[in-house]
C-alpha cells in the first residue's frame, strides 16, 4: 500500500464528525482545537461507551458473585486486554492500570527506588523531561542519596547521544526517557537508548505519554522494561492510565499502595501481596475509564496507526512550511524525526498574548513553559506557543491558525 493510498483512505470530515466537540463553538466561532498534545478529544464511541457502563453495568468488580458484578468485571478486563494487544505485551498481567502517565511513572520511581536504590547509586533522564519524568525521581533520588544525571539537547531539541553514553556506568541503575517530547515533537531513538542501556544491565522507563497517540508501540519489539501512557492523551477518558513492566522487575517491586484488591491474604501480624496486576491497583480501580480506554484503543487501531501517522505528517509538514512564511516566526525544536507539534515564538511578542488573540477566533493553543521549565532555560525563553495536531485535525484548521497568527502579529506589533 503506498503512503498516498493510506493517506486517502482516512476520510478526515467523517473522522471529526465521530468527535462530538469540534461540532461546536468557542467564543462563537467554529472551534479550531490544536492542543491534542495536553489532551486528545473524545470519539462518541467511547462516550457511549462510558455512559452503557454507568446505565446498566456499574458494579465493583472482580469479588462479586452476582451477574452484574461479573459483567462489569468482564468489560472492565477486556480493556485490559486491549491495552495488552495495542502496545503488544506478551501478558495480560503486565498492564497495570493507574490514574494516568504521572502516576505511573511515580509508582516506578518510588516501587524500584525503594528496592534498588541505594547511595551514590545514579538515574538518567533527559534534558526534555515532562516534570513529570523530573520530580518523581529528584524524590526518590533525594530520600535515597541517589544522583539523577541528566543527556543534554542539542539546538535541535535532539539528545546527544555520544553524551548519553557517557553517563552510563555501574553505578546506574534506570534510566527513564520521553519517546516523543511534548514541547519540542521531538521522536528520541527509544529503540536504540534501550539496547544501550541493557548492555549494561540497565533497564529502562519509556513515557510514552505524547507517543501513544501517533506511533504504534510494540514493547516486546522495543525490548523496554516499563513503558507508561495516559488514556485522556490517545482519545480515552481522564484518570485511566497504564503502567506496562516486565513481569521479572513488577514480582521484584514493592506495593505502591496498600488495601484492597492488592492483597491476597490480611492479618495483624503479616500481610501478603496479590498476583499481578492487582498487586499495583489498591481500591476500587476507575472501572469506566479502563472500559472507555479499551473502546479508544479499538477505535485507532480499526482507523489504522500508519494511516493515522501519514496524516499527522502531512499536516506537520504544511504547518511548518505555512507559518515558517510569517515574518518574524521561529519555531522550538527542529529535529528530522518529529511528530505533529509545531512550539513557535514571534519576535517582539509574548506566547501568552498569542494564546489570547488565537482564543477571540476560536482557535484553541497551548501557551507557556508545558510543564518542562529546564528545557525552556536551556533555550532562555519563558515558553512557546504550542499547536498539536491529532486525526482530526485538518488542513482548514492549519490554514485557520496561520491566518490567525498573522492577524495577532499585526496587532502585537
């Protein structure tokens, strides 16, 4: 199949039509939304979904005897198992559910830090980390006498890799990494940061909390440790998310919380831990939002992620060339391998300001540091102007936000 047939086969007008919100308005126009990256919208499929749930299948599940219980119980492991199939690991077991990407890699950053982190021990991130890939591990680093050492960037926004290699020694013990940077686009070679690491005998974490969304994820094929994404990111529903591990590092691992479901066995003198996966899912687990996640993961899958990612690329590539034609405009993070993130300045104006002239149109950016203030110190700006694009972006909503653009630099200068 060429890339033209793929690209032809997504009939985009009929993909939007599946999204109920961008058949409304913002500030009474029609909406324009390229903020995917904080948060995709919804198909209908996965609303209804989550309203069935609630409408004639709620119930707790897993130690219920009644039908209902089972029913819910049912649907709930079939999002599981949706989950396993759409990032291909090799047991059910190893999906975790949790309450999105953050949670995950906390959970990690305190379960495997309290076991294999000892003083003077190191982690390695990189210099375009979500805070969320920061701060857990300065936490776990700082109450264990840990060292987190850091890959630099490039101007590009591309890790260095000769420098990466650098750092890694037999005092590492992780290394975690964004596959695909939220501010910058910027796709990092996962595959061969992983291989690298386990030369050494180093696992790795994967936030692949923007990369669920565009790419497909084969964590067997990719060989990583733990790889973590969030639902409300790749069409699914807030608080769900996934923490996927090997079986061999999640048996090894503490508890992240205690109380229901992760036990097997209570008494005051000793507890003993559940099976995999319940063992990481203390309480009530967000029974919908698994069911709902499930219901979105099919919905990508049966449009076809080559498909999606063809789009995705053209729409990338008019952007940039489009508003790399407005005078003045730079644009944060120009690696080869990108996905559909344009971050952009305009000299003599602030992002925020951009932001707020976009919104009187009905275009809806994100504007600020977005959540990675070193990556932005390494730049010396106070942030950027943040456009992503999902499946059901068009080129009318490209073409919208380049002549809304140009209208807030006139009016800013």
């Amino acid at each position: 199949m060429t890339t033209l047939t793929a690209i032809k086969k997504l009939n985009i007008q009929q993909i939007r039509n599946d999204f109920p919100i961008l058949q409304t308005e913002m500030r009474g126009k029609p909406l324009v939304f390229l903020d995917s990256a904080a948060s995709s919208q919804k198909p209908k499929g996965v609303i209804d979904a989550i309203s069935q749930y609630y409408e004639s299948q709620h119930a707790n599940v897993h130690r219920g005897v009644y039908e209902l219980s089972q029913e819910a119980t049912d649907a709930f492991e079939l999002g599981r198992e949706r989950v396993r199939a759409f990032i291909n690991s090799e047991f059910t077991d190893e999906v975790i559910f949790t309450r999105g990407c953050t949670e995950s890699i906390n959970l990690v950053a305190s379960c495997f830090g309290k076991k294999f982190l000892n003083k003077g021990d190191e982690v390695i991130i990189s210099a375009m980390e979500h805070h969320s890939n920061i701060v857990p591990w300065q936490m776990i680093c700082e109450e264990k006498g840990a060292i987190l050492k850091v890959i630099p960037v490039n101007e590009k926004g591309e890790i260095i890799f000769e420098e990466y290699e650098k750092l890694l020694s037999d005092r590492t013990k992780i290394v975690s990494i964004v596959h695909i940077s939220n501010s910058l686009g910027t796709i990092n070679p996962i595959k061969a940061v992983i291989e690298l690491a386990h030369e050494r005998g180093v696992p790795v974490l994967v936030d692949g909390a923007q990369a669920t969304l565009h790419t497909k994820i084969d964590v067997q094929e990719l060989d990583v440790d733990f790889y973590t994404f969030s639902g409300h990111k790749v069409y699914g529903p807030t608080g769900i998310g996934v923490l996927y591990g090997k079986r061999k590092w999640l048996d090894a691992m503490p508890p992240y919380q205690g109380g229901g479901e992760m036990i097997k066995t209570v008494s005051f003198e000793k507890t003993t831990y559940n099976e995999l996966p319940f063992k990481f899912e203390a309480g009530t687990p967000d029974i919908s939002g698994a069911i709902g996640l499930g219901i979105a993961l099919k919905y990508i899958t049966d449009l076809g992620l080559d498909a999606i990612a063809e789009h995705e690329k053209e729409l990338l590539e008019y952007g940039t060339k489009k508003l790399l034609e407005i005078d003045g405009l730079r644009i944060i993070g120009t690696s080869e391998n990108k996905a559909s993130v344009i971050s952009f300045l305009i000299d003599g104006t602030h992002p925020y300001d951009i932001g707020t002239i976009l919104d009187k149109m009905g275009i809806a950016v994100r504007t600020g540091h977005h959540c990675t203030q070193p990556l932005m110190d390494f730049y010396g700006i106070p942030g950027t102007v943040r456009a992503s694009f999902a499946v059901y972006t068009s080129i009318e909503d490209i073409d919208k936000l380049v002549a809304g653009v140009e209208r807030a630099a006139r009016m800013l200068r």
